[in-house]
C-alpha cells in the first residue's frame, strides 16, 4: 500500500485517540481504555468493516465519542454493496446517538433536548455513510472509465490493424495483377521462341522460361490467397533446379501449413542465391524432422570459377529471418569454412502437428 494510504490511517487513529484523551474526564476508567482500543483498532476497518462498525457502537453509546463510529460507517458503506445494509448501519448508528445511554432515566425529554438529538443523530448517521456511498461510485466510475478507456484503445489498434491489412490486400492485388500481365507476356513470348527457334537447345531453354514464368504466376496467386506452396510442392522446385542439387535429403513427415510454406520459401531462396552468387556450385538440400522441430538446410560448395561481384540489394535473408523468428523459430546463413555457404532453419512443430494444426505466432510475419 502506498505512503499516502498509511498516512490517512494515522491520521484517522491520531484524532481518534485525541477525541478519546480529550473526553476522558466524561468516561470511566474502563470506557477510556476501552475507547483507545477501539480507535487503534480503525486501521483494520478497511479489512472487517462489519466487525471494527460493532466495536464502535459501544464507545458511541458514551455519548461524547463520536469519530470511530463514523469512521466506521464511513469504510463500510464504502465497501458494502448491499444498500441494505449500509441503512441498517445508519439506522444503528442514529439510535445509540439518540438514545442518552447514561443518563436515561433523568433525562428531560424536551421538544429543544429532543430536536437537538435527532439533528445530531441524523447527522452522524447519514453524513459518514453518504460520504461513503459516494467515495464507493466514483472509485466504480474510476474503474469504468479506465475499462472504457482501454476498450477504445482496442479499438483503435483492431481498427488500425484492419486498416493496415486492407492496405497489404490492396498492394498485394495490385502487384498480381502487375505481375501477372508481364509474366504472361513473357509465357507467351517464350512460347513463341520455342515454336520458331531454330536450334533444339533454344528451344529447350525458351520452353523452360516459359515453364518457370506460368509456375511463378501460380506461386504469386496461391500466395494472393493466402495458400503458399508447401512440401508438397518442393519436389517441383528441385527438380527446376536439377543442374543445381547434387544430393536430397527429404524426411519432413506431417508439418502445419505454415511450416512447410516457410520450408519451401526457404529452400527456394537458397537456391535462388546460389544460382546469384555462386553459379555452377553444387548444392545439397536437407529437409527432415528433428524431434518437435524440422530442419531445413541449403548447402553449397565454393563455386568452379570467379564469383560475380555482391549485390547489396537483396532482402531475402532478412525477409526469411522475419518468417522464421514469426513461427518462433531460428535462422542462420554464413560461409563455411571450405568456402561455400550454408543457409540452415530450424522451425518448431508441434507435438500433434499435421496438415491443419496451428501454430502459435510470435510476431507478424
């Protein structure tokens, strides 16, 4: 609890104590002590409102202590939900105050005498509980208004997720339909050098490009759809790259979807820069599960002649740490110490992975 907290509670218990001190040649011996009891035992009012209110109606009896039952029924209307009971305590509170306890007999019931008690009784019952009642509501109010505040901040980040999502769907049609154009533009000139070619190796490479730009406006539209190419797709992928790949190794059993995407978008990227930057080098690909996690792996060897000079363009490596570290995952890419290169994944799998289970994601993708 804070500072300021305790310090209200020594306040409360100081004036208490000094109420009890101040009327002491009203009180007996045993009324006094009594009284300085009941005002240390105000800081727990907070904890057992009912219990410290029926301690206090005693020393209210007295007639000329007056601060630890409003105290009292201050902490419990302001804890108490039941309004019930918040006007059972009052109305208790108003007739010990009414009520000349010690002097009952001899008192002079008087319309003045009497006025002047149901004023001060009224007052005694219904200030401190008023106040608590009122303390209690705006601490709700508090509440709601913080839960409302928050509710809205939610409602501004959903709204600019969904804002930022309209905008990637916005972007990622017009990239396909861009795309799209020219890579059927490039199919069909393709097309055309295959038919009129004069040599069969030209023929061969024309229908090959043709091949891999109709294979590159599927991938680009599976991945409009939200439907990437996965494992299932890998073999098609090697076999593109068939003057590449020396040596496969595939045992990647059952992975969720988003797994063998990222497998399949990772093997593509090493292959893609190897063809960039180590042309003619042999490379070998392993993609098998290791326990709860499937290892993807592209390797190279040094390749047989000069390296073409760096392009520092490229984004694919950062691109590729970004989906690996979203499925929670770990990425690493280096030479080796033979002088190749070695790009190397590890994706986590669930233990009841399969074709349609869901991993968690930690972070965007």
């Amino acid at each position: 609890m804070s500072a300021r907290y305790w310090a209200g509670q020594a306040l409360v218990v100081a004036a208490a104590v000094a109420e009890a001190l101040a009327t002491r040649v009203w009180l007996e011996d045993w009324m006094a002590v009594g009284a300085l009891a009941v005002a240390g035992l105000l800081v727990l009012r907070g904890r057992f409102p009912r219990t410290v209110f029926a301690l206090t109606l005693p020393t209210l009896a007295t007639g000329v202590l007056w601060l630890p039952a409003m105290c009292a029924l201050h902490a419990l209307a302001a804890s108490e939900r039941r309004r019930g009971e918040v006007v059972a305590a009052s109305a208790a509170v108003a007739v010990v105050a009414f009520v000349p306890w010690r002097d009952l007999d001899g008192y002079a019931w008087s319309l003045p005498e009497t006025t002047l008690g149901v004023l001060l009784a009224g007052l005694l019952a219904v200030a401190p509980a008023a106040l608590g009642l009122l303390g209690r509501a705006r601490a709700e109010l508090a509440a709601r208004l913080a839960e409302l505040a928050l509710s809205r901040e939610r409602e501004r980040s959903y709204a600019a997720e969904q804002a930022a999502l309209r905008e990637r769907e916005r972007l990622a049609r017009d990239v396909h339909d861009t795309a799209a154009h020219h890579l059927s533009l490039i199919s069909l000139r393709c097309s055309g050098l295959a038919a009129t070619a004069d040599s069969a190796p030209y023929r061969e490479e024309a229908a090959a490009l043709g091949e891999l730009s109709r294979r590159a406006a599927a991938d680009l539209r599976r991945a409009i759809r939200h439907d990437g190419p996965g494992l299932a797709q890998l073999p098609e992928l090697l076999e593109a790259a068939r003057d590449l790949v020396e040596a496969v190794h595939l045992e990647p059993g059952d992975c969720p979807p988003a797994v063998e995407h990222a497998a399949y978008r990772i093997v593509q990227e090493g292959l893609t820069n190897i063809r960039r930057h180590a042309p003619g080098a042999a490379a070998r690909v392993t993609v098998r599960r290791t326990g709860p996690s499937l290892l993807v792996a592209v390797h190279n060897d040094p390749p047989p002649g000069p390296c073409p000079p760096p392009d520092p363009g490229g984004h694919g490596l950062s691109g590729l740490r970004t989906r690996t570290a979203a499925l929670g995952g770990t990425l690493t890419a280096g030479p080796t110490p033979a002088g190749g290169f070695a790009l190397a994944a590890t994706l986590p799998v669930p233990a009841a992975a399969g074709p349609g289970a869901e991993l968690p994601v930690h972070g965007q993708p």
